[in-house]
C-alpha cells in the first residue's frame, strides 16, 4: 500500500466497509475479536483495494498480535496460505515484501508454505529479495525456500528451477535488484546446496540470524 496516494475517501471506505481490516492495520486486538465473535465478520473477506483479507493486512504493518487472533478464528481444515483474488499472493508474500519477519516466522512455524507462487510467479523468496530483507531471506532459506538454480548447470536442476514471469529465480532477482549482498548470500548456499555440504549452508543461515533471533525472542516475550 503506498500510503502517499492514501486518501481521506480511502480512508472512510476501510472505516465504514472494513472495519476488520482497519483493526488489523492499527493493532486493535480486542476489535478484532468483538468483530468476529459479535458481528460475525468473516476473517477471509477481501476489500475493494488490493482484495486483500485481515490476514494481508495484519502482515503487511507487521501486527503478529492481529495475525494470531486472526488465524484461531480460521475455520478448521483451512490454510493459513490464503490466496487474494487478485494477484494470489498470500500473506507470507506481503510479509517478506513489506520486511515483515517477526510475522513471517511465523507463518511459516503455523505451516504456510514457502514456494507458493503468486501471479507473476514469484514466492515470498523473490519478495523478499525485491524488499532487501536478508532476515527475511535467511528465514525462508531456513525453512526450505526453494532457489533451484545451479550454476553447475546440472541438467536435472535446470529443468527444475523455480522463476517468475521474467524467467528469474531468487538469485538471479537479487543481482538484477542490485543486493549484493543476498547475491553473496544466496551464491553460498547455493554451492552448498549444488555439492550437497548441507551443513555448511545451515550454519551460513544460523549465523545471519543470529542477531534476529535473539530480537524476535525479545519481541515475542513481550507478547506472551
């Protein structure tokens, strides 16, 4: 959401139409609740702006206390993956996108799946590369992100690798978005990844989020 074209009229639509939205925006847990337990709004409606549900929008301004209350009311036999209209990304797409982390952790821990692709065929990887979050990088990478691009151009990987409509994979977008930096990354797990040393790409991931995981227990705590 670019909120430099946000408007007044914006505003009183979320208001008025999406009051469930409009909670999970500004952090309002215990409307959310009434919301749905009172008023009977459905957690899965989309809205008329980017036909996302209360789950996109909790993601997309980081509100992991919103996403919680919000996925217990999810009826059973339901994923957490749940797809907009109309561009299908799920709200671990607008996680990584929108540098996310805390609440792309845990998605991912409530078992959304990392490789879902979205209309132009990019999955929370190659979001999160377009975003610059090695946080959220290293994250998915830990839980099994897919990169499928061998440099040692293995005929059995090549015919395997997962890219968007521009035919990119996460790595290939990294040096085209210019982050040398999750280029340098992803090249090092990828060798790992290519000559099986899976170990050697564990600890390269261990040691960037180091820092992140000792933040997000300190985040954590303080909603538990």
């Amino acid at each position: 959401m670019d909120t430099n074209i946000w408007s007044e009229y914006n505003e009183n639509v979320l208001r008025c139409k999406y009051p469930l939205h409009r909670c999970c925006r500004d952090g309002d847990v215990e409307m959310i609740e009434y919301l749905i337990t009172c008023v009977r709004y459905s957690v899965q409606t989309e809205d008329c702006f980017h036909s996302w549900t209360p789950f996109h929008w909790a993601c997309r301004f980081g509100k992991l206390d919103c996403l919680q209350k919000l996925a217990s009311y999810l009826p059973s036999n339901t994923s957490i993956d749940i797809k907009s209209s109309r561009n299908l990304q799920t709200p671990l797409h607008i996680s990584a996108l929108a540098c996310q982390s805390h609440c792309l952790l845990w998605l991912l821990q409530a078992g959304a799946d990392a490789n879902n692709q979205d209309s132009l065929g990019e999955t929370a990887l190659h979001k999160a590369i377009r975003s610059g979050s090695i946080e959220c990088a290293a994250i998915l990478l830990l839980k099994n992100a897919d990169i499928r691009f061998f440099y040692y151009k293995d005929p059995e990987f090549l015919e395997e690798k997962l890219h968007n409509i521009n035919d990119q994979s996460p790595i290939e977008l990294a040096t085209v978005c210019g982050n040398s930096i999750l280029t340098v990354l992803m090249d090092k797990i990828n060798e790992c990844i290519a000559t099986k040393n899976l170990t050697d790409a564990e600890n390269i991931l261990q040691t960037v989020m180091k820092n992140f995981t000792a933040s997000f227990a300190a985040f954590y705590s303080v909603r538990n």
